[in-house]
C-alpha cells in the first residue's frame, strides 16, 4: 500500500479516535462505534496504533470483547439502552410530524433491541477485561504486518 494511503487511514484513524474520546464527555455521542472504526482504519494505516488502542486500559476492553466475540458488556448495553430511551423522548418531544418522530423512535427502539441481544463476553479477566484470546489477532496482524515489511525492504 503506497504511504499516502498509510497517512490517509492513520490520520483518520487518528481522527475517529478523537471523535471517540470526545463522546466520553458529550451526551448521546458515540464513543465504542469512533474507537471501533478508529481500530479499523489504524489497522490499515498504522498496526502500532491499533494495537495501542486495543491494549488501551479505558478503550481496548469493549473492543476486543466486539473483535473477539461480537460481545457488548452488560454495563454498555445498559447505558446505551438508557441514552437510546432519552434520545426518543426527546424526539418525541420536539419534533412537530408524528410520521417522522414515529420512524425515529421505532428506529432506535430496533437498535436498542438488537442491541440487548448481543451477547455478552464469556471469560472476563480483571486486569484485561475480556478473554485473553481476544487480543491474540491483534498482536498476530502486527508481526505478520512487520515480516511482509521485511520482505519488502521498506
């Protein structure tokens, strides 16, 4: 992959966790969907990078319990329960057409479902915060990233 696309895909990367960083401070904004693409993009542009985040002690749990299991933690699925709730009453308070805040809310109370039924991650360990497999890839994806560097000369 030519360098700009690796600057490309680190700097959003970079970007997207920024977003991620900020939704920890800001109600109803997104902080595991921004820190999900950011491991994504960082991935393609800067292994190290994603590597960091999934081994960051705030962000990497619920990351690796997503990569590993298509897990979502007990405690997030609440809270994202909690603020999809406040997010429709607020729609259904503000907004004038009842066709559209209908579709709204009956589109967040589908994703506050499909949300409820994930499932949740099997083996927690205290000082990692998900089954140790779940970071193994990660780690793989970095080495094999450094051996076809290798071979490539760069």
């Amino acid at each position: 992959m030519p360098k700009l696309q690796h600057a490309m895909y680190a700097s959003l990367a970079g970007v997207s966790f920024g977003l991620g960083v900020v939704g920890l401070f800001v109600p109803l904004m997104p902080t595991t969907c921004f820190m999900l693409l950011a491991v994504w993009l960082a991935s393609k542009g800067s292994p190290r990078f994603a590597l960091w985040i999934r081994r960051h002690p705030r962000f990497g749990p619920p990351i690796r319990a997503w990569e590993g299991e298509r897990a979502i933690p007990r405690h997030a699925k609440r809270l994202a329960a909690g603020m999809l709730a406040v997010s429709a009453a607020i729609i259904v308070f503000t907004v004038d057409s009842l066709w559209l805040s209908g579709m709204l809310v009956v589109g967040l109370a589908l994703l506050a479902l499909w949300i409820v039924t994930r499932p949740e991650p099997r083996r927690l360990t205290p000082e990692r915060g998900v089954a140790p497999s779940a970071i193994e890839p990660a780690a793989d994806c970095l080495s094999t990233q450094r051996l076809s560097t290798e071979r490539v000369g760069r």
